[in-house]
C-alpha cells in the first residue's frame, strides 16, 4: 500500500502491540525525522531527556508532568511539548495513562 493510502492509526490497535517491559512504547510510524510512538508506562515512568523536540498527546489516563522544576497535572486530550534535551517525566499516572509521542526535527532540537 502507497504511504499516502495508509489507514488512520488507531491507539488501540498500538497499544495491543506495546512490549511487556518498563519501557511501554512502541514506534507506530517513521517518515523523515518524524516518529510517532505510543507510551504506555506502568509504576513509575523511567525516561530520561531525549535528543529532539518532541510533543505527547494524552490519549488515556491523568496525573501530573514534570518538565524542569515545572509540575502540571494532565488529562485526555492535553498536548505536552518538550524540547530537546529537557528533563521530564510523567507522576502519579493512573493506570491507563496512554499518550501519542511525536519525535521531530534534527538532533538537539529546532532553533
């Protein structure tokens, strides 16, 4: 199938996918130096700062985002940015915490 004829992507469908380990997350589409995943942590989210720009829509679940010494709380619906190389983590997530993340751009974020 042409890349432009592909069908949406449906989080339930990536989520039926997501590795058994801590990590929960798994690359759902590739285009450029766009990746977009489904992050799905369990217990405590054990991400560190990564390499590009990236944006998490939260599909399922609430709790709250840390992004620097910034704390906000988060629900369905939100959309979180985070620049490269920010430190950020999800807390006191409910247990259906599920969000789109969207990699994009160079190394070391855009300018």
């Amino acid at each position: 199938m042409h890349e432009n004829n592909r069908p949406p992507l449906r989080m339930a469908d990536r989520l039926a996918t997501l590795p058994a380990d801590e990590e929960r997350y798994v690359i759902a589409l590739e285009h450029g130096t766009l990746e977009v995943g489904v992050y799905s942590p369990r217990g405590e989210d054990p991400q560190s700062p990564h390499t590009r720009d990236e944006v998490y829509v939260v599909v399922h679940g609430r709790g709250l985002f840390r992004r620097g010494d910034a704390v906000a709380p988060f629900g369905p619906g939100d959309l979180l940015f985070v620049p490269a190389g920010q430190a950020h983590r999800f807390e006191r997530f409910s247990e259906d915490f599920a969000a789109w993340v969207i990699f994009y751009g160079p190394e070391g974020g855009e300018r």
